[in-house]
C-alpha cells in the first residue's frame, strides 16, 4: 500500500516540513523564522497555530492536497515518563506537551501541530522517539549524590534511525544488535543500545566537549567557577551550552573553519581538534563498558561526521578496541517519515502516554 504522511520538525529558527510517499520525499521545505518574528510571541505556544498555517500555506502553493494523507508525524518534544519509539498524540498527550513539558523548546511544537493537522481530517498523528525517552537500566540510574538520580538525554531519532538503517544493511534486526552510537553535532552525545533498547548514555553536558558546549570536567572545577563571584548563572549555563567547547577555545564553531586554520598552519586548533576527537573516543569508551556481551559496532553519526579528518581520528583512538562505522548526517526528517511508516504498516505498535502522577510538578 502506498501512505503519503507529513513530517513536521519545527526548531528555534525554522520549521522544517515534508511530503514523503512510503519512503521516498516528495516535498521538502524550511521555513525561516526570524528572531524579530519570534520575540512577538509571549510564549512558545503562541506560535503554533502561525506556524500551522505558514505550513498549510506552503502545501497549498505546491497543490498537494491533504485529504491524501494518512498520517503527521512531528518531532518529539521535552515530554515526561516516556521511552523510544512512536506516540499517538491524543488529547492526554496534546495536553501535557502544551501544559506541563519539563521545560520549553520549540520540538515541543512537533506534537501539537502534527495533532492540528491530523483531527481535522481523521486521520492519526504521532511523535518518535523524542529527545527525553528514558529505558536507562537502574542501575544507570544512579549517581553519587543522593538527591540526583540520573536521566537518559541524547539524540535518541538520529541514533535509533541511524542504527536501524545499519541493521538493515547488513541484512540484520537492530533489536538483534548491541551498538554504540556517538552523535556529532553541535552538541554530541554518545548511547549504548542493547538489543533495541538504550541502556545509558552520555548527554551533550557529561561527555566530549563540542563545537559550543563544554562537555565535562572535574567537578571541582565547575564549582570553584561557580562560586568565585565571576559569573551568574545564567553566564555559567551559557559556558556549558552555546558559549562552550571549539567556540571558546578557538572562537568558532565552525569545523571547516577549524580544519582550515589547521591546514594553514594553526598548531592551536590541530591540538584543539584532536582533544576534541579523544574525548569524543574516551565517552565511547565509557559506553563499552555497559555491556555484558560482544558489541557489533560503533556508530559515528550526524553532521561532524562529514568530517574525515574528525573522524579519522576518532577511529585511530577506537579501531584496535571495536568495528567503528561512520554513517554521517542527521537525516531527522527521514527518521521521523520512517518511524511513522512503520506504525501504518504495522511493523511497529504506537505506545499510548501515561502521564506521571506528578504531571503538574514536572515543569520546571
């Protein structure tokens, strides 16, 4: 059977809309947003019934007719008490992503405007394997400090839709493999997936520093900064995402710049890069050890992974001790029209959300 289904991924600075028939695209925007334009709405929410109708405005100019589809599938948000794979926005979920997300980000937008779009004709709409799903094992879940208790946070779509599409290669079940998956991006995150589940992983603050994030260090450090009078909160939390990594070691977060300044000459920014490449090898490290079995692979995905040079590096530090693959890009839209496809061919059962008793105490 043939499914056309919408595919929506709306971010801080664009909403990103697709077309796709089964698994072929068809029609492909990006819709920019302007901070001017953002700064008149009072909230997040305020956007979303704009952004719905810059999205059917665009359909209407490409003459496709939505009474086609079969489902919408947006990108999944900050939501609470949920694990990997696919969602049935219903009004419970509609609810909590509008009301009680555990912190505003313009994902949250995915779910409700793939709902704005499904009720109207019938047909349903979904979210996959948003950032916040969580099947950590308890014993990852535990820190040192008592009052924290430790939860799954990383590029869950493009490591799962990455790590399927290399199971599938090989003429294999992703829920039949053990892999590690490091996602390079802006900000980098590495995951253990065993038998098609996330076992642990290290977020985008705990791991490899980044094009502007600053990963980890010791935490003495961290506190000694935080409680030398130099820097509020807000100035630290801008150190550890934005202001962090290559951007405060090098002054850009640019890696073609990076690599540029390197093949000119700049020892600063070889040393640079190649600390940033063994970080990211020493989180994989860390990854490996939360198995109990042989692993089949490690996965270098996303954009850095276009980069030879960083990941030819990340390989020499890893390639004695695992089969280390390199399959670059983000493919997020990709990710979520196959997702979605799955659940209308019945490979896959979308999961009902359950909110959490504390619903109305997780926004933070």
């Amino acid at each position: 059977m043939t499914y056309h289904i919408l595919v929506l991924n709306p971010g801080s600075t664009s909403t990103k809309a697709a077309i796709y028939q089964n698994e072929s695209r068809l029609l492909f925007t990006s819709i920019p947003h302007t901070n001017e334009e953002l700064r008149s709405y009072p909230t997040l929410n305020d956007q979303l019934d704009d952004r719905v109708e810059l999205v059917q405005k665009w359909l209407d100019r490409e003459g496709f007719d939505t009474g086609t589809l079969h489902a919408v599938v947006g990108r999944g948000g900050i939501i609470p008490n949920i694990v990997s794979g696919g969602y049935l926005v219903d009004q419970t979920m509609f609810d909590c992503i509008r009301d009680h997300p555990i912190f505003e980000h313009a994902s949250n937008l995915g779910g409700l405007m793939a709902r704005t779009f499904a009720l109207p004709l019938g047909i349903p709409a979904y979210i996959y394997d948003a950032v916040t799903s969580d099947e950590l094992l308890p014993e990852a879940r535990i820190t040192g400090f008592k009052e924290v208790t430790r939860t799954s946070f990383c590029h869950v779509l493009n490591a799962r839709a990455t790590s399927i599409k290399y199971a599938q290669s090989l003429g294999r079940r992703y829920e039949d493999m053990n892999l590690v998956v490091a996602h390079l991006g802006g900000g980098i995150s590495i995951s253990a997936h065993c038998h098609g589940r996330i076992i642990d992983s290290v977020s985008d603050d705990a791991g490899p520093f980044s094009p502007d994030r600053s990963g980890s260090l010791n935490l003495e450090y961290v506190l000694d900064l935080c409680y030398s009078g130099k820097y509020t909160k807000a100035e630290m939390m801008r150190k550890l995402r934005g202001e962090g990594g290559l951007s405060a070691l090098l002054g850009t977060h640019d890696c073609q710049e990076v690599e540029r300044r390197i093949r000119n000459g700049d020892e600063r920014a070889a040393l640079v890069y190649k600390a940033q490449a063994l970080q990211i090898a020493k989180g994989v490290g860390i990854m490996l050890g939360c198995f109990t079995q042989p692993i089949d692979a490690v996965i270098l995905t996303g954009g850095l992974a276009n980069s030879k040079q960083l990941t030819g590096m990340v390989a020499d530090y890893l390639s004695h001790l695992c089969h280390v693959v390199i399959l670059p890009g983000e493919n997020e839209m990709e990710a979520l029209a196959l997702g979605a496809l799955r659940i209308l061919r019945g490979e896959e059962q979308p999961h009902t959300f359950q909110p959490a008793c504390s619903l109305h105490e997780s926004k933070k």
